[in-house]
C-alpha cells in the first residue's frame, strides 16, 4: 500500500474510534476500564466451545474465554487487554487495515445489534488464524457490551483444500467426460475429455457456463434444453443420482449424443455438487443407424420380390412401375428411370421404358444414342455402376441428363445373357450424394429383380419355349427370398444352421457341386488372408472348416490386388487356374470355379465359391446376380451378429468394475431398485450390509497401490464366495462394497456378514505371508413398507458401518430400526471380533 494510503486508512480509523468515544463520554472512565465480568458472564464465557470475548463500545476487550488464549497463544487474561483487532496482522484478506475493519464492525454492530464477517487473527507467534466473527449488541448497567464470537475456519480450509484436490485427481483419472456442477447450476471444473468432447480450446471456455450452454436450443424429444437440464439436476441434487440420454453441441456447432449420469456429491461441510459423467454414444449410435438401414433394405429387396414373383403377363407392367415407387420412396429419391436398349443401323440406342412419376415419361420421346455417354456404354458392359454428382459428368452427359434438374444420379447396368438389356437411373433431385455401397447393392439386386421381370413378361412365347430355364430363374428367385426369410427370422443360437442351410440353398438353386463362404482380413505380415467359414458338397453334406488353412489372398487370386471398385467376378476352369487357387475346391478334374467378392460398406468383405463338375461351366449373369444378392444378405447378417456381439461386450463392461469384476454403483443402484420393489409388493424381508475395510489407506502407502488392488480383487472373491447369484455385489466406491441380499431375514444377513468377517480375517497372501486385514460391516434387515426408498437402507446401513468404525473396527453393527436413526446394536458378543 503507498504511503498516502496507509495516511488515510490511518485517519478513517482514528474518526471512527473518536466518533465511538464521543457517544460514551457520557459513561464513567471505570466502567469503560473495567476489565471483570459479572460471574455468569464468564461462566457463559468459559462453556463456549468458540473463541469468545466482551468488548466496551470502543472495541477494548474487557473478558475473554480460554478457548481465545489457547488459539492465539496468549498467556493469561490480563495480557489480553486490548483491542480485539491488535492481535491481528495489519491488514486483512480484503486489503483494508484491520485497526479500520474491526472500529468500524464495532460501529455497525453497536449500530444495527449484530454483523458478521470473516476476520484474521495473528496469535503470539505469528501463526495467522482465519475465522468467521460475529458481534452482538448486548445491554450492560445503562451502556452497552460487545460480545465476540469467532470460529476458528483453519480445519474447514484444510477440508475444503483436500476436497478440491481429491476432485482434481478423480477429474484427471476418470476416461469418461466429466464436469462437476454447482447448486447455481454452473461448471466448476471438468476435466480433458470433458474439454475435447465439448470442443473447446481449453477449460476456461467451459467453466462457469451451464449445462445448456453446450446444447442445441430443443432437445430430440421438442423440449427445451434449459428446462430439461435443470429438471435432472434438481431429479439428481434430490434423490442423489439420475441418468438419461443427452445431445450436446460442440463448439463448431456438431452435435454429439450422450449417456449422461448426475452424482450428488458432498463438496465441503454445507454444499453439494453434482459430478456429471458423459459418455459420448455417436459410435453406438451410428451402428445402431447401419443396423436399421440394413434391416430396411432387406426388408425392401424381400417385398420386391414377393411382388415380382407373385407377378404375370397382365399385372407385370403395374407390378414394376410400383416396385419403382416402393424403391424410391424407401431410397429417399425424387425418380427411377428404365432404360432399354435397342440397335438401329448397327448402333446402340437407349429408350425410356418405364418411369416413377409416370407422367415424365412424356418428357422423354424418341431414342437417344450412346454416342453422348460412352463412358457409360463402357462402364455397363463391365456391370459397373454410375454412381456421381450430375455436376462433375462431362458436359455432353449432362446435356442428356439435365432436363429435370437432376442433382445425383446411380445409374445400375441391366444385363442379360450377358448382353446390355439397359439400365436404371435413380435420380435425387434435391441434393447432391454419394450412394453408399449398401444402398448400391440394394439397388443392384432390387433392379436385377426388375430387369427379370420385365424380361419375363416381355418374352413369354420366349420363356414357354425354355420352360426348363423359366423354372431355373424362378427356383434361383425363391431361393433368394427363401434365404432372406431364413436369415431375417433366424436368432443368434440357431445363426449358425441357418447360415448353412442358405450356403446349401444358393448351391443347390444354381446346380452347384459344392458352396462355401470366405471372410478376408489382414494377417500380422499386413498380407490379405482368405478364412472359410461355412462349405457344403452335394451329396457329402457339410464339410469340417475348422481345419482349413487360411489362403493369401493375393497369392491365390492375383486377379483381385487392384482396389474394391475393381473387384471382378472369376469363373475359369480349374484346370486353367494356378495351383494354390484350385485349394479352394474339393474335386480333382477340370471343373468350373465361380468366385464372387463380396464388398461391404466399401470394404472387401470376402467371396462365395461355387464349384460346378462340368468342365467350362458358363454361369449366367442373373444366375450371379442371385447368387450374389442371397450371399450378400449372408455376409449382412452375419455383420449384424457381431456388430450385437460388440454392443452387448460393451454393455456388460459398463456394468460391472474393471478391478474387482462386482457391480458398478449406476448398474447396481438401478438393480437394488428392482429388488426393492419387488420385496415390498410381496411383503418379503430386504437385507443391506454395508463394508468398508480398515485403515486401507494404509495398505496402499505402506505396500503400494497394486498390492492395494490385489487387497481389493481378494475381498470381492470372498464377498463373491459368500453370496448367492441372485444377490447384488456392488464396488461402492474405492473400498467401501455394498451386498444387497434377496429375500434374505435378519439371521441370515447376519450369517453372511459373519462369514465374510472371518474369511477377511484369515485371508493370506503370498507375496507378504504375515499382512493381514479385518472389515468393518454395517446392516440393516427388515420387510419394507410401501412409500420407503431403497437409498434409505443403504445410508442406514452406512451409518451402521460408522458406528462399527467408531466402536473399534473389525465388527459388525446392526441398524435395529429403519425409522430411527440412532438405534444400533452389535451382533452378539460373541460375534464380535478383535479389532487387530
């Protein structure tokens, strides 16, 4: 403070002292110095646990009680005759000088009857005592006393440091995103994956602002993310925990779905917090969206064909019209064009055959020539599709395309007996995309139906003269459907089967000798391996896979190194085929092989194999196309097992603890719950032991914290040993467990928490053969009453277990009441145990 400063504090202090001297010039000089208290005065004095003193009306301390000398290391009373604020340092927290603070708490409390404020002592030997001091007004002989009480803070301090460095560690070591909440509502702290989930730059970006300040205004439900933010933290400052689905938006305005879980937290002797757990579920999300699509895709190729082949010569126009229809709508397409070619003068022409709307079709009289998309021609006569934005086409391609203003286009080759019959163009006026891959093989298949049925309705005479290939085509169609039908109805247990019998089906539709399925993935040495998952042999059955070596993809398919665009179908003789290649059939001569690759989600997924005994074997294009659409749906259906494989692995994970393999506090809180419930609707008795084991603290700082753990995995094993499957074990928090026992009364809760007792106290290690460790139990047993919690068990038994701490360690308390808070018993005598 400059020197001017410190002049005028000076005076201020002087004219508030002088300004108190005059209003009691009127009072005697003795009964101003008087240094005496009346008997009672300093009886009250002396039974106050708080620092206490009397002062005269110019702040002199007249009397004061032991508990002021012993804080402020003052010898005897008489040496503490002065002014309360002399033995503080010269200024206080907030800068002002303490001569100036304390006349002028004087002046208000003498003013007003009472005023309280934080205030400083300096004691004897310099050590500085924070404390919480109020003055009261009080009438003595025609004047007026000032009676201080002050509370030492120092302890509190010490807690509150001690929490807030406890809330860093747990903020810095937890993976999930976490941030803790205020009772205004505010973030206080969170920690790095809190940051990077919000987006922001770093933690002041995010402290201080509210949970909805990271929201989108309208939650997914149409509620507002104000309302809705605070109604869960007032659910979760209430009953102390709550849990719900949350979409946050990150500072670039992307918006991430969450689990959000809401802890009450005690964070000093008279607040709570409320630590929030985020758990970002955008993968989750994302395969749960791939799963639908997935789904409605199958669904839609399955009722396509059901229409095409229920469909006839009369009703085969109307069937494909509104097959175009039921795509579109379901593909979210504004139009689906068919094309068929037709030859005038030696030259390829296209011509619209039929349309979605139908009243385009107008638009589009005559026949246009190929010579505008040669990129196109080429492109179909490899069964390749035209998947693009019109806008990167070249001009001349979108000179022919540009009359409906179309934004993307996937145009689908329809090829048959090999010839280019013509194409479909799927059209999306709105906006620019990119078919995906499973949209591109839905549609595949979908128009390889369609280009059937048209066919066949078109060439009737054509199909009578070859009933024989007309039943062919119709037994590979059902054959599909069937496959659909059976991967569609089929469950996990029963997946297997049904996966060879639709393997035995698509053999069996196109006249195959032998079937097999192959799944591809990268080997240590980054090469590309081929694994068979399932092979069936006409006549034989299925064949054992178990032992069949992996094949180097690459190695044994040269065909196939160039990217997943150009994957081609292979149909050779065996004969003509390297050595290694021909390990993929069973039989010996010069059968035809059929390889298809199999690409998902533009990955390449694996390939069927169709081994056929007669030499030179030519499969047609629709026999292939069939072929690949059933064993598509194979390769779907077994990604949707493992994608549900997956998710249930992550939620068993996010039940149960890492260390000690027992309940987590969410899983077991939503559980107990349950059990709760169902106790008291049958009237049946609901028993809580609460378990803290002792001193273990220690363990970690005397033997470190992995044999700490090893203490931990130790006593869940015995918990776990002593407690039925339908019993909830639950890992509280750090060492603390909670055992909810179903249908369990008194005497049998008590057998339990003995057995665990004992088990503890005998329990051996062998890396540290003398280290011993005892557990202090907390229970509670009754039959619950409608309208009672199961939270309230749970914190009756930890008081128990407080008690049980209290009365030495190594024992077990009782709650004898569930409505009084104060009624504990021991289990016994002779139950109890020593503590060690």
């Amino acid at each position: 403070m400059k020197k001017e400063n410190k002049k005028f504090v000076k005076a201020d202090a002087d004219g508030v002292r002088n300004s108190i001297i005059k209003k009691s010039k009127s009072r005697s000089t003795s009964a101003v110095a008087r240094t005496d208290a009346s008997d009672s005065l300093r009886v009250m004095l002396d039974s106050t646990p708080l620092i206490c003193a009397v002062c005269d009306e110019c702040g002199r301390l007249i009397d004061c009680n032991l508990e002021m000398l012993r804080v402020l290391k003052v010898k005897s009373k008489p040496d503490a005759t002065k002014h309360f604020f002399n033995f503080s340092p010269k200024y206080q927290y907030d800068g002002m000088a303490s001569e100036e603070k304390g006349m002028r708490s004087v002046e208000l409390a003498l003013q007003t009857g009472f005023h309280s404020f934080e205030w400083e002592y300096l004691a004897t030997d310099n050590e500085r005592v924070p404390t919480e001091t109020s003055l009261v007004r009080v009438t003595w002989n025609g004047g007026y006393r000032i009676l201080v009480y002050s509370r030492d803070v120092r302890e509190l301090q010490k807690q509150k440091k001690l929490t807030e460095e406890r809330t860093a560690m747990m903020l810095k070591t937890l993976p999930l995103a976490t941030f803790m909440i205020s009772e205004k509502c505010e973030v206080i702290d969170c920690n790095e994956a809190a940051i990077h989930l919000f987006g922001a730059n770093d933690k002041h970006h995010v402290l201080n602002l509210f949970l909805e300040d990271f929201s989108p205004q309208y939650q997914p439900n149409g509620e507002l993310s104000s309302d809705k933010a605070r109604n869960y933290m007032q659910q979760a400052f209430k009953e102390g925990c709550v849990t719900f689905e949350w979409m946050h938006k990150m500072a670039n305005g992307g918006m991430i779905p969450a689990q959000v879980t809401l802890i009450r937290l005690q964070w000093n002797e008279n607040e709570f917090v409320l630590s929030a757990y985020a758990q970002d579920l955008r993968d989750i999300k994302e395969a749960e969206q791939e799963m639908i699509h997935r789904s409605n895709y199958l669904k839609t190729v399955t009722i396509i064909a059901e229409w095409l082949l229920s469909s006839d010569k009369k009703n085969g126009e109307d069937t494909v019209e509104k097959s175009l229809e039921f795509i579109a709508l379901n593909m979210n397409l504004n139009g689906a064009k068919i094309w068929m070619n037709t030859e005038q003068n030696g030259d390829m022409y296209y011509a619209l055959y039929k349309s979605w709307p139908a009243e385009d079709a107008v638009k589009w009289p005559g026949s246009y020539a190929y010579n505008n998309l040669p990129f196109w021609k080429d492109s179909m006569l490899d069964n390749r599709v035209i998947n693009s934005f019109v806008s990167d086409l070249p001009r001349a391609e979108q000179a022919s395309l540009d009359k409906d203003k179309i934004k993307s286009i996937l145009a689908v080759p329809l090829l048959v007996a090999d010839n280019l019959w013509g194409f479909i163009c799927f059209e999306d006026t709105q906006k620019e995309r990119v078919f995906t891959g499973l949209e591109e093989q839905m549609l595949r298949s979908a128009s390889s139906l369609i280009v059937s049925t048209i066919v066949r309705n078109r060439a009737v005479s054509q199909m009578l003269k070859n009933n024989r290939e007309l039943r062919k085509k119709s037994y590979l169609m059902s054959s599909v459907n069937r496959v659909a039908e059976l991967i569609l109805g089929s469950e996990k247990s029963d997946f297997p089967p049904v996966i060879q019998r639709t393997m035995k089906l698509l053999g069996e539709s196109v006249g195959a000798n032998q079937a097999s399925l192959w799944t591809v993935h990268y080997g240590t040495d980054a090469a590309l391996y081929a694994k068979r998952l399932t092979a069936w042999q006409h006549g034989k059955g299925f064949i054992e896979t178990t032992h069949r070596p992996e094949l180097k993809v690459y190695d044994y398919i040269p065909e196939w190194d160039v990217p997943v665009a150009g994957l081609r179908d292979i149909e050779n003789s065996l004969g003509g085929m390297n050595a290694h290649l021909r390990q993929l059939s069973l039989l010996n001569g010069n059968e035809t092989l059929l390889l298809l690759p199999l690409v998902l989600r533009n990955t390449f997924w694996g390939f069927v194999a169709f081994t056929y005994e007669k030499n030179n074997h030519h499969t047609t294009e629709e026999e292939r196309s069939i072929l690949r659409s059933g064993s598509m749906m194979i390769a779907e259906a077994i990604t949707r097992q493992e994608v549900t494989a997956i998710l249930k692995i992550v939620e068993e994970k996010a039940a149960t603890d890492n260390l000690t393999g027992l309940l987590t506090r969410t899983a077991f809180m939503q559980a107990a719950r349950a059990l709760f419930a169902e106790s008291q609707r049958n009237k049946k008795p609901f028993s809580v032991l609460f378990m803290d084991l002792d001193h273990f603290k220690n363990v970690n700082d005397q033997h470190g914290h992995a044999f700490g753990d090893a203490v931990l995995v130790r006593f869940a094993e015995i918990i776990k040993a002593s407690t039925r499957n339908n019993d909830l074990c639950c890992r509280y928090g750090g060492e603390e467990v909670v055992v909810v026992l179903a249908d369990s009364d008194s005497n049998a809760a008590e057998n339990v928490a003995r057995r665990i007792v004992q088990d503890v106290r005998e329990a051996a290690f062998e890396s540290d053969k003398n280290f011993r460790f005892t557990v202090s139990v907390g229970m509670i047993s009754a039959i619950p009453a409608m309208g009672e919690q199961v939270h309230t068990y749970i914190e009756k038994a930890d008081l128990a277990l407080y008690e049980a701490k209290n009365n030495g360690r190594n024992r077990i308390e009782k709650h004898a009441a569930i409505h009084d808070a104060h009624a504990y018993h021991s289990v016994g005598a002779s139950d109890r145990v020593s503590s060690i």
